[in-house]
C-alpha cells in the first residue's frame, strides 16, 4: 500500500483527512475500550478467554493513527491552516 504524502494534499484534502482519521481513530479506542471492559468482565465471571487478548492486539492500531494525527496536525501548522 503506498504512503500518501501530505506535503501532496491540498488544504481541503488535508483537513478532509485530518477528520476522517480523527474520528476512526476515537471510534476505535472507544471500542477497544468497551471490548476490553467487557473481556476483564468475562475474566472474572469464568476465568481466561480469547476476547481478552484481542484488545491488546488492536491497540498498535490506535497508536498508529495517533502518529498520523501528530503528522497531520504538524502540516496543518506549516501551512498555516
């Protein structure tokens, strides 16, 4: 999958883009964090299961479009935007 360089966008794409990451992002850690509630839920009830492990695995997910965000907000500043 190739890297779409922001340097490329222009201001509407940009911003366009910062929104779209912004909530995909905040949708997910949301999630994340409900799936992960609910699975220490289930731990505690009936012990161990595999819908524990699988919020743990996603997070790297979220930190990743952190960084985006961090980039997408520092071109916002470059530009002026």
């Amino acid at each position: 999958m190739t890297e779409i360089k922001l340097e490329e966008l222009s201001n509407e794409e940009l911003l366009k883009r910062e929104k779209m990451v912004k909530s995909v992002t905040y949708t997910l850690a949301g999630m994340l964090f409900v799936l992960f509630a609910l699975s220490m839920f289930l731990t505690f009830k009936k012990g161990f299961t595999p819908l524990t492990v699988i919020p743990i695995a996603l997070m790297p997910i979220v930190l990743a479009n952190l960084g985006s965000i961090k980039k997408i907000q520092a071109e916002r500043k470059l530009r002026g935007l």
